[in-house]
C-alpha cells in the first residue's frame, strides 16, 4: 500500500481512494500524499477522517453490514448456525463487521458459534484452509464460516468441496 501511496505522490496524483485500509496501516504515507495536497479518501475502511490521515470516510453502515451477514446465515440455516468465525483485528472494518456479526449470532436462540480463530491476511493461503478443514473434522455440526474479508475464504473453498462438506455455508 504503501509504494502505491508513494507512486501517486509522484505522479501528482489529486485523490487517493483507500478500499477496506486503516489508515494506521498507511499513516506515514498518507500524511506525505496529504502534505502533497492530495485528498485522501476512504471507503469501508472505519477510519476517522483527521488532518494527516484519511479527508473523508464513506458513510457504510460497517457493523449493519455483520449483522445482515449473520441473519443471512441464520435464515439459510433455519435459525440453526454453527459458525466458526475468522476473525482479524488488523483491520477497522472487518472488526465492524465481525464484532456485529458475532453479537448477532450470540443473540440466535438457536445458534451457536463453535469456534472463533484470529487470523492475518498474509495467512490466507497458508494457515486458513489447513485450520478450516481441522475445525470441521472436530466439529461436524459447523455449518458457517464467516471470514473478515474474501481472499481468506475464496482459498478455503477449495478445503470445502474435497471435503464434501455439503450445507457448510460460506460467508
């Protein structure tokens, strides 16, 4: 992120559009490009808008977005979810999502979440498929798995099908 940041400096780039960042990720590049004059916004990021960080912040219902998720998967599994959820705090927005997610699912009578593992993105492809599959070998009644962002799930669907886990929802 940030040698994209320093290359839009470079090229006098007018506005920096960060998807799904916190801006503490970027902090020293971002205070350069808004040195720069460069208007840096930020979309599903939960970030809050400050003279060196992010200039605005997209107004997304972050936590409504977990907690449609998770009544998505309640309603798909007949109010009967046993979720393991990945979660990561390296990002504002997927706390957002996963704490309302989490909240959601503890309120369903008849929902349970079974496991809830910490994850980065750099285990993605690594550690995550590998983990998934050894949480449904020791739970068979895990029926959702909610990751904080896509590239951690998409790598476990592979995990998913070899395993013949039908009903297992992914979310």
């Amino acid at each position: 992120y940030s040698r994209a940041i320093a290359q839009a400096i470079d090229q006098d780039y007018d506005v920096i559009i960060l998807g799904s960042i916190t801006d503490a990720i970027v902090a020293e590049p971002l205070k350069a490009a808004r040195e720069a004059g460069i208007i840096v916004g930020s979309v599903d990021g939960g970030n809050t808008p400050s003279e060196t960080g992010v200039s605005f912040e997209a107004d997304q219902p972050v936590e409504q977005q977990g907690v449609d998720m998770a009544n998505y998967m309640i309603w798909k599994t007949d109010g009967e979810a046993v979720v393991n959820l990945l979660m990561d705090d390296s990002y504002y927005v997927v706390q957002g999502w996963m704490g309302a997610a989490l909240e959601t699912f503890e309120n369903c009578a008849g929902c349970t979440v079974a496991k809830i593992d910490n994850m980065v993105a750099s285990d993605a492809e690594t550690r995550i498929p590998s983990l998934v599959s050894a949480n449904l070998r020791q739970d068979p009644d895990i029926n959702v798995v909610i990751g904080g962002y896509d590239h951690a799930l998409m790598a476990t669907v592979p995990t998913l099908e070899s395993s013949l886990r039908e009903g297992v929802r992914i979310g």
